[in-house]
C-alpha cells in the first residue's frame, strides 16, 4: 500500500471496500478492493487462485494491474488487495437507478450494444475455465456511451463460505435500494430470522461497516434502527459466545451510528437498552472511555438514569456498561462521573433485592471511589450499600471482591467509613459480616487478600483497633497468615493488622502520655488520589 495514495472511498462492494487509490511514481489512478479474509491460509489461497487474471487480455474486461496481501494494524485483520483500472463513467447499476428515478426505459439498442460486449467477455473467460463468479449490474464498468467492461471477478476461495455470500446478496440489494426505508426494513427483519449457520456468523468488519453505511440513511426511523441494533447485539454477541478473545468491530461509524441513535429516539426504553448493552460488548476488550467520554456518554447515562428510573432493564444496562468502560478509565474528566456517582448510589438503593444490580452497582461504586468521584457526604450510604450487598450475595464472589475493594478504597481516606465497617449498625458489627465472608472463601486467595486489604485499613485508625480486638479480627488474621504462606502480599497486609493491634495491646509509656484517653485521634486525611500502599485492584 505504500506506493499508493488513498483519494477516495466508494460504496462497499459485495466482497470488499473499494478505494480510489493514486500511484504516486506515475499519477495514474486505479481501483484498489479490499476483502477481508479468515486467516492467512485463507488469504494465500484466493492470491493464488486469482493470479491468472493478471494475464487476462480482452477489451471487454477491466485488467487487473497488482495483487498483493496486507495486514491492517488498526483493526487487526488481513486483507487481499485487487488493483484494477479504474474509471469515471459509472456503471450499469446507475443507469438502471437513474432510468428509475426518471421513470425511463433504456434504450433497447443500447441494451443490445452492450450486453454483447459482456457477452463476448464471458465467452472469452469460459474458453479460459474462469467464471466471473461476481456478474451484476454494478460490476459492468461503462467506459463511454456504447463501451462497456467486466470488473471485480471473483474466486471459489473467496465465495465458498456460503452462509457470508447469502448475507452478501442481502446487503447488496440493501445497497441497491438504500433510498427505500420498506426494502432495508424487510431484508434486516429476514437477517434476524435466519439460524446462526444461515447468518455464517462471526462478520468480518466489513460487512458491519457496509451494513451501518446504509442504516445510516435511516436513523430517525426507529423501526429500522431497532432492527439493526437487534442485528448487531446478535452477531456481536454470537462473535464473543464463539471465542472470547474474538475481536470486536468498535469503529467510529459504529459508535457514531449508536450514540446518535440514543439522541433521536430518547423515549424507546427497548433501544436505549439495546444500545447501552451493545457498548459493553463493544468495550468488552477496553480503552473505549475516553471516546464515549468526548461523545457525552456519561452525560447520556446521568440523564436515563434519572429518567428511567423505574425501568430495572435499563438500570442495570448502564451499570454493566460503567463497569466496563472505568476498569480502564485513567484520564477521563471527573466531574460527569461525580454526578453520575449519586445516581448509582440511588439506583442501588432502589434495588436492595436485585442481585444483578448489586454486582454491577458495587463494582461501579468500588471504581469511582479508586477515581476519587464519590463525594465525603456519601461515604456512609455507600458503605451501608457495600455490606447491605454483601449480605444478600454472599455467593457471588466477584460481587464481594469488588465490595470489598471499594470498602478498602473508602477506609483509606476515611475514619468513619472504618468506623461504619467496624459498627455497621448498634450491636451489630460488620466485623462479623467480613469473617462468615472468610469462612466462604478461605481457600479463595484473591477474596482473603482483599479482606486482609480492607482490615489493613481499618488498622490504620487507632480508635478503631478495640473493636478489632473484640471482634476476633487478630485470631482470624493469625489464621490467615499461616495458611497463605506464599502470598507475600496477603502476608504484608496480616503483619500490618497483627503489629498495629499488639502495639495497642502493649503501648509503649511515653506514647500513653501523648494525650489524654478522652480526646479521640483526629482521623487522618488522605488524597483520594494519593498512591495507596495497600491496594493493588
């Protein structure tokens, strides 16, 4: 591609992308088609097989000047390159729109000139054994008034798939009639019913990206968008139940198309549910944030959050999608999220029985406070949330990891959220929460160092160390760091809890004078933001 300058960008064919490209040594002009292949045996085979059409010589049949393969960085995915001529005149697909438009018919004689041409082209090929493979209007290239040629011929390797081809003749006719809402609402409505096999499902980019470039033309309908949403959560959804680590189509025209349609149609509860569920898949393989961010995401999901409050289904879309998108959040603007923080807190506490809800909310809230967006004046209440949840969830172990972390997170900058964890409630000790957690998950190293991370904390607090003692905290550690023995990490965050409690225990005489048994410590005052030394997320 280096020797190539990239001049423009014209309707997806069924295959591939085709670009208008300029060779820079000669100024000549060609049309360079890019198909996405599977995988390099995959792509190596269509290159072999399209090979003899660099040696085709027929004035009816657009030559073919270069092949070549290429790996795309941005999206990860290799492409066979086609380099053919190019030209200006259209094709027989835009006479036949055109004729339309108009309400026409084409001249019969000229029909008859030119299907001749493509007739002794076919001819010709057949004589050679290649089929087109690829023959339709749009492919019939018109270099002047009655002189047509055959461009983009195919090959089996890349027409084998059949189910993909199936899907292609689809969205062909959708581009064929992109103007016609009734045509592209009919062909996704058929796209939804067919099985998985019959949609050859997982898509190449691709065909997304042709698929977005015609719906485009319709977002204010909502019927259509509906139905494209629906087609995406299904092919993106099926692409990561296949495999995983799939990599997940996450360009700007699919962004572009999906926030705009929550801006048109802010009254469908169906769609904004759709489509907050389709940005965590999309940012299910990170660093997506700061993009919705500029695009006022968070802004967005403040606003359904108070508007739909009563609607679970979109509630807890929005939760699971910041649960996505802070995980890798390092340089987005705090002051939308500190908004956005109260609304979380509220839909937790609308929702005390959900547990879905709970997990997403916790770890929601356990991120914000690593970002330093839950403001002091909602420390108990989220705190309150954080036990409350872990008393109705107990199984759920990564409700209770992110609990924990963000119980952790809150003690380090506060002495009464240590107080609160320590006394949840008058004779009723959360202390006693955090050790059945221990008995559920004593053989889980991840939940014990988190319970030893949040324990470290407390420990900081000196007027909070007798109510670890009473509470059976110093029995419980020592138990603790005897059976972790090879977590250097959980053993540092024990040794923390066992020194600070033995040194309460047996206070050294100068240090009972510092002052008077009457006067509480001042709680001390740390920088949400400051480097935690406990903490490791």
């Amino acid at each position: 591609m280096e020797k190539y300058q990239i001049l423009q960008v014209l309707s997806p064919g069924a295959l591939g992308v085709n670009l208008v490209v300029q060779e820079m040594e000669t100024d000549t002009k060609y049309v360079l088609k890019q198909v996405e292949c599977i995988d390099e045996h995959h792509a190596n085979e269509a290159l072999e097989e399209l090979m003899p059409l660099l040696k085709l010589q027929h004035p009816s049949i657009s030559l073919y000047h270069e092949m070549f393969v290429m790996w795309n960085n941005e999206i990860s995915s290799l492409f066979l390159c086609l380099v053919m001529d190019y030209t200006t005149q259209g094709t027989f697909q835009n006479v036949i729109e055109n004729k339309r438009k108009i309400k026409e018919s084409i001249d019969s004689q000229w029909t008859y000139t030119m299907l001749n041409q493509v007739l002794d082209a076919i001819q010709y090929l057949h004589q050679l054994n290649i089929i087109h493979r690829n023959l339709k209007p749009s492919n019939i290239a018109l270099i002047n008034d009655n002189y047509c040629k055959l461009q983009d011929l195919s090959c089996e390797a890349l027409m084998t798939h059949e189910a993909k081809w199936n899907v292609r003749a689809e969205e062909d006719v959708m581009q064929n009639f992109s103007t016609q809402p009734e045509i592209q609402l009919r062909i996704l409505n058929k796209l939804l019913t067919m099985a998985d096999e019959e949609l050859g499902l997982p898509w190449p980019t691709a065909m997304l990206e042709e698929l977005l470039a015609v719906m485009k033309q319709h977002e204010r309908m909502l019927d259509i968008v509906l139905s494209t949403c629906s087609l995406l959560l299904r092919v993106l959804g099926q692409a990561l139940a296949q495999d995983s680590e799939a990599e997940i189509p996450r360009g700007s025209s699919i962004i572009s198309f999906l926030m705009n349609a929550l801006r048109s149609h802010s009254d469908s509860e169906r769609l904004i549910t759709m489509v907050y569920n389709l940005f965590t898949i999309i940012s299910s393989q990170g660093l997506l944030s700061e993009e919705l961010e500029e695009q006022g995401l968070f802004q967005l999901a403040h606003e359904h959050l108070d508007h739909f409050q009563e609607d679970r289904d979109i509630c807890l879309a929005i939760l699971s999608l910041l649960w996505s998108l802070l995980i890798d959040a390092a340089n987005v603007d705090k002051e939308p999220l500190k908004k956005l923080s109260a609304m979380v807190i509220w839909v937790l506490a609308m929702y005390p029985e959900d547990v879905e809800i709970a997990e997403a909310g916790c770890a929601v809230l356990w991120l914000l406070s690593l970002l330093g967006c839950i403001k002091e004046s909602q420390f108990e209440k989220v705190v309150e949330l954080f036990l409350r949840s872990i008393q109705l969830c107990p199984g759920r172990v990564l409700l209770v990891n992110n609990a924990c972390r963000g119980l952790a997170s809150l003690a380090k900058v506060s002495e009464l959220v240590a107080f609160r964890v320590a006394v949840l409630e008058e004779g009723n000790s959360g202390l006693y929460l955090l050790q059945d957690i221990y008995q559920l998950y004593k053989d889980d190293p991840e939940v014990v160092e988190n319970l030893c991370m949040l324990l470290a904390h407390l420990a900081s607090y000196k007027e909070i160390l007798p109510e670890l003692e009473s509470g059976g905290i110093k029995d419980l550690v020592r138990v603790i760091r005897g059976r972790f023995t090879s977590s250097l990490e959980l053993i540092s965050y024990a040794d923390t809890v066992l020194q600070a409690l033995e040194a309460a225990a047996h206070p050294k005489p100068q240090e009972k004078q510092l002052k008077p048994a009457s006067e509480p410590e001042a709680p001390k005052d740390s920088s949400p933001h400051q480097e935690d030394p406990f903490f490791q997320p």
